[in-house]
C-alpha cells in the first residue's frame, strides 16, 4: 500500500499522478499554491520556497519531474531558462 498524503484527500497517495499542470511564474514576493511536483524545461538551478517557508536551491536537468513540494519559484537565484511547471 503507498503512504498517504495527508494534505490531501483521503484515499490520494504519494504515488497518484497528478490532476493538472500550470506554469510557474518566477516572482520574489508571490506564492501560489503548493505543487505535488514539479517538471523542468531546461539544466539550471531553481530557488525555490518549501512548503514548510524554508528555502533551497536545487540544481536540475531537463525533463526531469521533481517530487518537490514548492509555494514559490524565486526569480533571483533560479538559472533555469525554460518553463518550470507544478503538477497539481
């Protein structure tokens, strides 16, 4: 059985796909809601807000599909140029 994601509603699981898909925009100040995921459209580093408030940066490599859960995508400090997109 997979773990559950208590975020979310009951019976969805760590291993569910995901619902939908949006671009994220770069933006310093704004978050949007909380990604399952997230899919890089180019090699880069990515600065990023947790979803607990911490903040990190990653490196990443395109087409590769992050389990990141993330609130914000900080314009400076991220390289990537290509579209970063949340699965939700």
């Amino acid at each position: 059985m997979a773990l559950l994601d208590m975020s979310e509603p009951k019976g969805i699981s760590f291993l569910s796909g995901a619902r939908s898909v949006a671009r994220l925009a770069l933006h310093d100040t704004n978050t949007f809601e909380v990604t399952r995921a997230i899919h890089c459209g180019s090699d880069g580093s990515i600065k990023v807000m947790m979803e607990d408030g911490t903040t990190e940066t990653f490196n990443v490599v395109t087409g590769a599909l992050y389990p990141y859960r993330i609130k914000m995508l900080y314009s400076t400090g991220t390289t990537a140029a290509a579209v970063v997109s949340g699965l939700y």
